[in-house]
C-alpha cells in the first residue's frame, strides 16, 4: 500500500491564510481582510488574474494584498519551479467570511483523458483473456477452487481484488518510481520507444511460431505449490500472483503499450490504465472461481487458439509501429514517413483477411461465422487505409499514424521567429502546443484542424506550433518552458490566441474533435 499513499500526494506549493485587518477592535474583528500567499522555497507563483483584470506579476516568497471585507475578489494563478508548473487555479476570497478560500475547479480536459485510458485499460484486459498464455490458466483456477469448501463467494470476490491490487500497484510503482513528468520524457525517449517496438515485435514472432517465450517454469510451479499449501487470504493472493507471472509473456506488451499511453497524462494515468485492464481480467476468473462448473462450456485450446495467436501476432506488429514512428518523429530520423507506415498496415490487416480465408472450407460452420466476423472488417479496414497511401486524411488511424501534412496553411515552428512576423505582419498568432507522442492532438489535426473551414479562420492568424517532446538540440524543452511558465500548462494539446499586441484573448483550448467549437473559439 505505500505506493498508493505516494501517489496520492498533490503539488501545492502556494499556501493561502486571511486574517482581520483594518480597524480591529478589541475581539479582533476589522474592517477590511489581509490575505497572504505564503510560496515554498525555489518555487515563484504567477498571478494570471485578480478581480476582473489581468495581473500576470511573479511572486517569489509571498504575495500580500488588504481588501475591504465585504469584496468578492477571485483570483487565478500557478505555480513553477525548475522543473514543473502547476495547472492554473481559481480561488476565490469572500470578505466577509475570512476562512473562506474556495478551491474552484478549472477546465481541465483531464477526466476525459483518465476515461479514455481507463477504457484503453478495459480493451487490454478483454484482449489479454484470449491471450494463450491466459487461456490455459481457468482450468488451474477451477481446480485450485473446487477443492475449497469453505466461502466460495466471497473466496472468489478476494481472487478478483487480489489481481486487481497487483496489476493497480504496479501501475502506481511505475508512476512513484519515474513520476508523471520523467514518464512522459520516456514516452517520446528513443531508447524506451525502440525497446517496446523490439519487444512487440519480439512477440509477433513468437505468436507467429517461430519460437516460443515462456518465464520459468519453476516461477509458476513454485508459486502454484505455495498456494495449494496455505489456507486463506494469503493463498487466494499467491493464486493470483501465479496468474500474474504466468500470463506475464503475452500480458506485458499490453500492458507496457498501456503504461506508455498513460504517460504524461497525470499523476494517476498509469493507476487508471491498469485499474481498467485489471478490471477487465479479473471478472471472468473470479466467475469461473465461483462457479467452476462453468468451465464444462468453455472452448479447450486447440487450432482456433493458433489462429488467435497469428492474428495477434499481425495486431502486434501493427501496434510496434507506433513506438518506431513515436522516436522517429521526436528525433528527425526520417526512417518511417506516414506513406510507409500505412503500407505496412494495410499489409498487416490484409495479412489477418488472408490467413482467416484460407482453409475456411475445412473449419467448422460455428468457426467459419466466427471467422468471417473477423475477415470482414480486417479487410474493409485494410481498403479504408489504401486512400491515405495518396493523401486521404484516414481520420481513424490519426492517433497512431505520423501527422500528415495540412495545406493551406503557414506554419512556424520557433516561437520568437512567428511573434517577429506576426508583429511585422499586424496579424494575431494562434499557438499550437502539441508532441509527437501525443495521440489527441493527431486525432485534433485530423478531425478538426484539416477541416476547410477551420483552415479558412486560421489564414487570418500566424500559426506556431511547438513540439514540445522535439528531442533536437532541446527545441522540446525550450518549447515546454514556454508553455509551462507563459500559459500555465503542461498537457498537450494546448491552443493560445494572441492579439496582435501579444496579449492573450481568449481562455486557451484543449482537446476537441468538433470544428464548430473551435472555430467559435477562434476571436478572429
């Protein structure tokens, strides 16, 4: 449990206090109200707005300001130190109550993208039961069950927490161990990217026969024996360490593909991912756990377990690309452009459509509906990419596939040199903080920004965008400090209005996939 209590500890470096100020009487009650901002040391806060006007002025130590008592004054600001910004925050200070600092939530696009990754983590966990290193493991849990007499719902109810306690706690161990900001330095790291794009394709191989991965058989049987011999709880939680170790060689890539999506999302992402994905495996064991008897319809391994195993395996391969394409971009090696990332997936789904088709006369009738439900949209799928060969935006792809390339549009990519010609110019600048590893912010260019109508507001702006994960010559960086400490944000995507003075104009603006609230957005 320690990691969870780690985890739960939030950044707050500003702390608040009010007292009476003013003509204070002899039971201490005055006037008017002092309120105080007392800033932890080689930290500096940021006052975005005070009452109704901006203010945008650091402050080092402390911030001190006397109101009078009856005002309502809101006030917005962050925090940075050297290495990281706290989101903007509203507090509001009602004079006439003095203990009365409020915490108001901002606009945050962070609970749509914990949803997202809690369901990425569901879709995991689905995909990991029909995984053949988990498949063989309901019969073990059956026996191991049917020879307990003792409790078996709620023995059963405790397998399925005690999967879910693993998978959760490792997540949060990988966040305490790297924290949300290094997971996001590793999630557009060259190393790390090659490493899981080796790995998936390490098990492409393996799914595909050339040879088997297993971990030690004497891992599993160990723990298998332990768990036999000692009675409760803690054999229920050997059980489900066993599953845990054995399913690990077709789990983990699922499992790392999760974790790196997860990063840079929050503090809890990865916890969230594997909370979905823990979710998901555990609830049919836990009801095969209950009612054992249930194990009499289920499917034995056989040669429909192989052809699951090939189709993962080009579902793999697919999925490897990402992580090749993630360092390419972020490093300009220019090894995988988006023309030959689609061909490669187009062969991989027709793959998939071909290898189903053949032998389909001598399946049964059962296998041949079960096949063709699968032949279908792998080959659909597979047509649908061809037009991006030429072009074609392929909108459902944009979160995997190398950003295209949007015309009609100028584009500078340093930010002092757009500001230059915009103020040469007389136009406003519209910014555009984004990340080559950043899945919203491709499925943005492909949904909102490649809309006509979109890019017919945009000529009236000069265009930056900022990587802010461009490894070059620490372009990324530069371009991350500049989001954290002028606007206030770490997250990506991330939109800033400028006038043509340089002032900002509008609430900036996250993640959409609706032009029309863009567009609406868009002050010019």
């Amino acid at each position: 449990m320690l990691p969870l209590f780690a985890a739960a500890q939030i950044v707050q470096p500003v702390k608040w206090s009010g007292t009476e100020a003013g003509n204070v009487n002899a039971e201490g009650v005055g006037d008017s109200v002092r309120l105080k901002a007392v800033i932890q040391p080689g930290w500096h806060m940021t006052i975005i707005e005070f009452g109704e006007r901006e203010y945008d002025e650091e402050f080092t130590d402390s911030f001190v300001v006397t109101l009078a008592k009856a005002d309502v004054v809101p006030i917005r600001f962050n925090a940075c130190d050297d290495k990281m910004c706290t989101a903007p925050e509203t507090w509001e200070w009602i004079g006439n109550q003095p203990s009365a600092i409020s915490r108001q939530p901002s606009s945050s696009n962070d609970g749509r993208s914990l949803w997202v990754i809690f369901l990425l983590g569901l879709l995991g966990g689905l995909l990991a039961i029909f995984t053949p290193c988990v498949w063989p493991i309901i019969p073990m849990t059956v026996s191991f069950f049917l020879k307990r007499s003792d409790n078996g719902v709620q023995n059963a109810i405790l397998y399925g927490l005690s999967i879910i306690i693993l998978y959760v706690g490792l997540g949060l161990l990988v966040t305490v161990l790297f924290g949300a900001s290094a997971l996001n330095d590793l999630s557009t790291n060259a190393v790390v990217n090659i490493v899981f794009f080796l790995i998936l394709v390490l098990f492409a191989l393996s799914f595909f026969g050339l040879f088997e991965i297993t971990l030690p058989a004497s891992w599993s049987t160990a723990l298998d024996s332990k768990a036999r011999s000692t009675g409760g709880f803690l054999s229920i939680l050997l059980m489900a360490f066993t599953l845990v170790i054995v399913s690990f060689s077709c789990t983990g890539p699922i499992i790392g593909t999760l974790l790196v999506e997860a990063a840079g999302h929050s503090l809890l992402a990865p916890a969230i991912g594997m909370l979905g994905f823990a979710i998901a495996l555990a609830l049919p064991f836990s009801l095969f756990a209950m009612f054992p008897q249930w194990l009499k319809q289920a499917p034995k391994s056989g040669d429909w377990m192989t052809s699951f195993k090939v189709v993962l395996a080009f579902l793999e391969l697919a999925l490897s690309l990402k992580f090749l394409s993630v360092a390419d971009m972020a490093y300009g090696w220019g090894i995988l452009p988006r023309w030959l990332f689609l061909l490669i997936w187009i062969a991989c789904f027709l793959g998939i459509g071909i290898y189903l088709l053949w032998n389909i006369r001598n399946v049964s009738t059962t296998r041949k509906i079960i096949r063709a439900l699968v032949i279908i949209p792998s080959l659909t799928f597979a047509f649908y990419l061809a037009p991006g060969l030429r072009g074609a935006p392929v909108k459902a792809v944009s979160a995997f596939a190398p950003p295209m390339e949007i015309e009609g549009r100028e584009v500078f990519n340093d930010y002092e040199e757009g500001l230059a010609y915009a103020r040469q110019t007389g136009k406003p600048v519209l910014i555009d903080f984004t990340g080559y590893g950043c899945v919203n912010c491709r499925k943005m260019e492909a949904y909102v920004l490649d809309d006509d109508s979109v890019k017919a507001r945009m000529k009236n702006y000069v265009c930056i965008e900022l990587y802010v994960d461009d490894k070059r010559d620490g372009i990324g960086d530069k371009n991350s400090r500049i989001q954290r400490e002028q606007f206030g944000s770490n997250a990506q995507p991330f939109f800033v209005q400028l006038d043509v003075q340089g002032n900002q104009v509008a609430e900036p603006m996250a993640f959409t996939t609706d032009p029309m609230e863009f567009i609406n957005w868009l002050k010019y």
